[in-house]
C-alpha cells in the first residue's frame, strides 16, 4: 500500500489536477528495491480556473472606459 506525503484535508480536490507516485529505485546491498514512492501532486493554474483570463479582463475595462465616455460625449455632459 502507498502511502502519500501530504495530509488531504488540508487541500481543496478542486485545486488538484493529479496525483502520481511513482516508485524511486533504492540501491540495498547491491540490489535495487523500488520501496520508497516519489509523490508529484500537480495543481491547477489559477488563471485556468478563473473566468477571463487577465487579458481579457484589461480589454473589457478599456473598453468600458471607452463606452463609458463616448456615452458622456453623446449625452452632453462632456
């Protein structure tokens, strides 16, 4: 049985993309034993589980600003 080196419930599943162990051969008296497992938990970007993207988002403020104006210059207040 393997056992994993982190505790679970101290991370969100949400936050985990994978979990994989492979086994670490361990060189025990000139025979190689694969008894120790190499955990690799790989997370999600941040930017993958948000909505836009930080690109999109600074296009959508400028245009925003944009509308924002013209409907100022259109309206007579500017």
């Amino acid at each position: 049985m393997q056992k994993l080196n982190y505790d679970s419930r101290f991370i969100e599943s949400s936050k985990i993309e994978s979990i994989n162990a492979e086994p670490v051969p361990i060189n025990i008296d000139y025979h190689i034993h694969p008894v120790e497992y190499k955990t690799k938990v790989t997370f999600k970007d941040r930017i993958q589980t948000s909505i836009f993207s930080t690109s999109e988002l600074i296009i959508l403020s400028l245009m925003t600003i944009f509308l924002s104006i013209l409907g100022l210059i259109l309206g007579g207040k500017l």
